[in-house]
C-alpha cells in the first residue's frame, strides 16, 4: 500500500508540472500572465534553435531577467516543452512577456521551474515506492503460503 501511495505522489510530482503552465502564445505576441513572488520558468515548443530564442519583457517590479539553467528541464505532459531559463519576480503581478525565434510554428508559455534535482528526487521517490510495492507483494505471498 505504501509502495502504490509512493509511486502514485512521484507520479503526480513528475506530472504536475506542465498542468500549471499558462495558455500558450505563438512567438511574436505578448504573453500576459500573473505571476507571484518568485521563480517562473519560460518553456518553449518546438526549440529546435533554442539558443537562438529571444525572450523580452517586464515582470512586477523589473524588466524580464532570463537566466539560463543547465539543470532545468522541460515537462513532458500534456505536451513536450523545452526550457528556455527561468527568471525571478519580485512582486505579484502581471507579467508581460514575448519570444521570437527562427522557428516556424513556435509558441511559449510560462510555468513552474522543473530542476534536475525535483526530478532526481521523483525518481527516488518512486524507486522506493517500487521497492515498497515489491516487499509488501513478497510478505503478502509468504504470509498466505503459510496460513
């Protein structure tokens, strides 16, 4: 039972993610988003010549800072999207932001940050969830055996 509720809340950890990202925009438009203190990440689709995607803008308080993060990753559901860097809102508020590339089709949206470490840990999160699962299938099994 703990093995299935483990497995069950990485599931949920991994998936979350791109269920909370804003209503995308095709490159080129402004995309207006609320945004609370904090960090928000930038996804892009498709990024094909990610390093050439510009992303401008202000959030509450600033002008849009993009950082670049080798560690953040993209969320997989309910659709592929790629991260372009994430950025730091110091108020709540409306953000105003655009992307342009060379890619055809491209649009971009707004979300939570995904890192490799949240992601390391949904997989031992889940892992140990296995591990659970599989126990308490053996303990089960052994303990009909003998009654």
């Amino acid at each position: 039972m703990l093995g299935a509720l483990s497995i069950s809340g990485a599931a949920v950890i991994l998936f979350s993610p791109g269920f909370r990202l804003a209503p995308p925009v095709a490159f080129g438009e402004v995309l207006t988003v609320d945004v609370a203190p904090g960090d928000h990440a930038i996804y892009v689709t498709p990024s094909d010549e990610w390093s050439r995607i510009e992303c401008t803008g202000v959030v509450p308080g600033d002008v849009l800072m993009l950082r670049i993060d080798m560690t953040q990753q993209g969320p997989a559901l309910p659709e592929r999207w790629d991260a372009r860097g994430s950025f730091e809102s110091p108020l709540s508020g409306e953000a105003n932001i655009t992307c342009d590339g060379p890619v055809a089709d491209g649009r971009f949206t707004v979300g939570p940050p995904v890192t490799l470490v949240e992601l390391a840990g949904v997989f031992a999160l889940g892992g140990l969830g296995a591990l659970l699962a599989i126990v308490g299938l053996i303990v089960g099994v052994a303990g009909s055996r003998r009654a």
